[in-house]
C-alpha cells in the first residue's frame, strides 16, 4: 500500500473534455501531484501553467542501427524482421520495433541496437502543486514507456512532499499508452460525451480498466446535449459495474476558460458547470476514502 | 499520384494530434461526397483500431470479417534445456526463465520471433495469438469499408493497424481515419499517405496537437494540411501558426449545433447536409493540387 491514492482521468474518445476537467480538480482540494500523461498530445500544462524545475531527457526505444561498411546486402535482416523496417538498402526507425532480431541474424555483425530519444521529461511546480509531464519527440516511439516515466516521477514528488493524492490526465484510446496510465491506480475516472461514439469508446476503456482490475466511475460531460444517450451511457456504465458520478452541462464558457488558460472552477467559480465539478469531485474523492 | 482526371488515386490520412476535433466526421463525409463523383473507386479505412466510430456515423453493411494473429512462443518444456537465451534475446521481457521455470508474457510479446530463432533445442513454437480483427464491407454510398479493432487489454495495436492498411488499393481514393496523438498508432497509420489532412480546432489545446502533429507529418515526410473544425468557437491561434508555418488551410467548418446534433443521431455531415458534398469534393481538389506540388 502506498501512502498516496491515484487517480487516472480517461475517455477512450478524445475530446470528451478530460483535460478541462482534470485543471479544476487540480484547482480544487486536497494537496495533490498532478501528472500529465497524454504525453504525445500534452495540454494539462497550457492550463495549469507549470514552472519547469527539472528537465530530462528520456531515451525508451532502441532502434537498430547497421554498419554500412560492414553489411554485405545478404538480406538475411530483411527476411527475419517482421515489422518491415529494415532491407538491404535501409532502416526505417519509425517501423523498428526495438526487438533487435536482426543483430542476431546478422552474419558479419553489422547491425547493433542504439538507444533512441523518446521525449522530455519535465518536473515542474503549479499553483496547484508538483506536476509531472513530457513531450514526446515527433517521430519517436515507446510513449508508453515515457508514460510509465512520468507517473514514476509524480508518484517521487507524492513520496518527498507528503501529499496524499496523484491526480493523472490520461491519453485517449485503449492501447499502449492508456494502459501504462492506468497500471495499479485507485481509480480510473471516465468523462464521455452523450454520442454513439463516446459511449462505444466509453465501453471499450471500462473493460480496458476492468480487464487490469481497477474500480471505474463515470461523468458524462455536455451531458444536456442529448440526454437519452447520457441515460444510455450512464446505464451502460452501471452494468459493467462503474460508479456513476455525475453529470456537467453544456457550456460554451469551458471553451473560453481555455481560451483564458484557467481552470473553469476559477474562471467561472459560479457558473453550472463549476457548480456541477465540485460536487463530481466531493464524489470522486469519497469513492476512494478522502475529502476535499 | 493521379493518372487521370476521373480516377485520381490518391491516400489520404485525415489526423489530428488532439482527439475528439472531427476526424471521423471529417473522413466519413470526404469518403461519402468523393464516392457520389468516382462510383465504385473511393475506400474508406477506419484505422483507430483503439476506438474505431467510423462506422457509428456513416451506416455500413459488414460482409467479411477476419482475425489479426501476432504469432507467440510456447515452451516445450520437454525438450527446454532452461539456457535462458530466448529470455536474454527478448527485449519486451515477454519470456523469463525463473530458476526452473520459463515464463511467457503473452500481452507484452511483440511477435518478433527472436526467441523460437534463438532456442538451440527448437522448444519454442510460435502459436498464433489473436489481438484484434478487420472487419470488412460496404459503407452507404457505395464505399468499400475496412475497419480494424483491436482486442481490449492489447498494448500492440500495431499489427492491427498494418492489416487494415494492406487492404489499400492503388487505383482507388483512399481516405485513412487516423487514431488521435502522434505517437506510434498515429505514425504507422499516415506513413506511406500522399497526404495528410490535420483536422483541428481553433483553442490553445488544438493548436498546442496541431504543432506535434505537423512535426510528425514532417518527420514521415508526409505533406499535410489543416481543416478548422467548429471554426468561430475560439482564438486565431491556429491561423496565426499555419500563416506562420506555411501550412495551408484547405477548409473551415463553422460551429454549428445542428452539424453536432446530427452526427451525434449517428449521421456524418456529408450524409446530413448534401450542400457539403460539392465543398468536401473541393476539399479533395485542393489536396490533389497539394500532392501534385
């Protein structure tokens, strides 16, 4: 057990609003690190405007990398790399898994592996408390692994400062990335939209989290855009065995907030909206045994 | 590369680096007004094999589907010296040897296959390990539809990928609906495209993705464009950056509750709102004009 809880704010589909929902968590209590870890498509920091303490470069890949005074053109790598991503003319590092099958292959040892530049670590201080995040480096592959990287650094900061809460922005989708930001939380917080789309992606994620046995709650965010299927989603939820937390209205001031580069719950600390997070957040927290 | 005026055959990716911009609503409508003007020639790919929706907003007849394999060891324990080379070979630590025992990590295995290469008593055989599916049919319009899925739990969505992209045809249009991001599962999707539309949305959030995603487009040295979905909603931010890098804006889609409310009941703009289909048709125009740069 851990002296700190954490919790992985999720969608499946992107664009369901986590990023905004995730800034005024941050903004509202208890003590908490924050953690994003949409690391390929990182936002929480335009929000929550980060003063970088600590900067890292993290290499997670390793690319194959071929001695061309030493290679033959046998095409024996060729034939053995299931990925495509070497022939006798070149490597392609985009395709190159890492696996580094063809340095065995290799008769005259030409090829050996190299490590890769992944992205940038940063630990950094908000307002709001210690905050962990990356950039990933275009092109570059292994960003599950830099999400693993920066949940480490956050869950670093909780150690050192005492704090009892990590609070983690997570990528769209269920693969590489989703699960490296889901391993071992207290809690996975799902925001969909009232869409087919939002609710087919919400199924896919909540058996995602399920599948790695990690407890599940809900909020459908512009939930009055349609509220048949906010019924349908929050039912759907309910029957794969999420917590429903609530719902948050339709409002064009989120989209201004973020124009604004504020949280909403401070942009606007009396409108619908803000109103309907802290009662989502009373709820989030007492689901995993704090307050606010 | 186009060969003639009635058939250009060309692949186009439609991403975006932040998701939920309109990327589905975006390929879904160009596949739909493209295939009213070249019956028979336009495919659509959904290649969000994480979470694939194409098919939630334009309606599809499946008639095929089959299964993506990655291909797993599995240890004879019998013949298995316990050498742990194969363990020593495996850079996903998806096989371990333990005192006695060796251990296989399906999940984490790539299928690589240095491992059955590796074993000097040949006790690895590698079984086939389904991760996802294609699925196959025919989307309203007449559009030949692929779409791949991959498995709850999977973290190598890649072969999925790669299954539904070996369904591309050269002589046909190809339209790509990309995973949001760019990291691997949107960089396998666009490589290879002639081009690549960037589907964003005029806030700090979609120009801050917008960037990362034209740095990988030119990472894969695929030319790429930009469609401002919900224009009107935010800042001049993305105009600013595209002005600023060279970066055409092919189309802008107003912020329009109906166009939501639409696609929300399951029908993409094009379907909904035929006005859009000789624009989405311009938009294909544009992008061919751009290849052929």
């Amino acid at each position: 057990m851990t002296p700190y809880k954490q919790i992985t704010v999720v969608s499946g589909k992107g664009g369901t609003g986590k990023t905004s929902v995730v800034a005024s968590f941050a903004a509202l209590g208890p003590d908490k690190v924050l953690a994003d870890t949409d690391v390929d498509a990182a936002n929480l920091h335009l929000m929550l405007h980060p003063k970088v303490n600590r900067q890292e470069q993290f290499y997670g890949a390793q690319v194959a990398v071929r001695d061309e005074n030493l290679c033959t053109r046998c095409g024996e790598c060729e034939r053995h790399c299931r990925f495509e991503a070497i022939t006798v003319e070149a490597v392609n590092p985009f395709a190159c898994e890492g696996c580094g099958f063809c340095t065995l292959v290799c008769p005259r040892k030409a090829l050996h592996m190299e490590p890769a530049l992944t992205g940038d670590l940063f630990v950094s201080q908000t307002r709001y408390g210690p905050m962990a995040h990356a950039k990933l480096v275009p092109g570059a592959e292994s960003s599950g692994r830099l999400v693993t990287m920066v949940r480490q650094a956050a869950e670093d900061l909780a150690m050192q400062d005492g704090r009892s809460l990590v609070l983690i922005d997570g990528p769209p989708g269920i693969g590489c990335t989703a699960t490296a930001a889901l391993a071992d939380v207290d809690l996975a917080l799902i925001v969909t939209e009232p869409t087919p789309s939002g609710i087919h992606d919400m199924r896919r994620v909540i058996g995602t989290a399920a599948h790695f046995g990690i407890p599940t709650a809900l909020i459908v965010n512009k939930a009055d855009l349609n509220l048949q299927q906010a019924q349908e989603a929050e039912g759907a939820a309910r029957e794969m065995g999420a917590s429903i937390i609530g719902r948050l209205p339709y409002d064009e001031t989120v989209t201004r907030a973020v124009a604004a580069a504020t949280p909403l719950v401070e942009f606007d600390p009396d409108g619908p909206v803000s109103q309907a997070l802290r009662n989502c957040w009373s709820r989030t927290l007492e689901l995993i045994g704090m307050q606010v | 590369m186009q060969r003639d005026s009635d058939r250009p055959a060309l692949t186009v990716s439609v991403a975006a680096g932040k998701g939920g911009t309109g990327k589905t609503l975006l390929s879904t409508s160009l596949a739909y007004a493209l295939a009213e003007l070249h019956p028979g020639a336009v495919q659509l790919l959904d290649a969000d094999v994480e979470e694939p929706n194409a098919d939630l907003v334009l309606p599809v007849q499946f008639t095929g589907t089959e299964p993506v394999e990655l291909l797993v060891p599995r240890v004879d324990l019998e013949k298995c010296v316990r050498c742990g080379k194969c363990a020593e070979v495996c850079a996903a630590s998806a096989i371990a040897r333990i005192r006695q025992a060796v251990i296989t990590f399906h999940e984490l295995c790539t299928g690589c296959g240095a491992c059955a290469w590796i074993c000097p008593v040949d006790a690895i055989t590698e079984i086939p390990r389904v991760i996802g599916r294609v699925d196959t049919g025919t989307a309203e319009g007449g559009i030949e539809f692929v779409q791949g899925r991959s498995e709850v739990a999977q973290q190598h969505t890649g072969a999925v990928t790669g299954a539904v992209k070996a369904h591309a045809k050269p002589d046909c249009i190809t339209i790509i609906d990309a995973p949001p991001g760019t990291a691997c599962p949107m960089q396998e999707t666009v490589a290879e495209s002639d081009y690549c539309i960037l589907v964003t949305e005029p806030t700090p959030f979609g120009l801050s993705d917008l960037g990362a995603a034209v740095e990988t487009c030119r990472a894969l040295s695929v030319p790429c464009g930009v469609v401002v979905n919900r224009d009107g909603v935010g800042d001049a931010g993305v105009d600013e950056y595209c002005r600023r890098s060279g970066i055409p804006i092919l189309l802008r889609i107003p912020h329009d509750r109906e166009i939501a409310r639409a696609y929300s009941r399951g029908r993409t703009l094009a379907l909904e709102f035929p006005d859009w289909r000789p624009v989405l048709a311009g938009l294909f125009d544009s992008v061919a004009r751009e290849v052929a740069r």
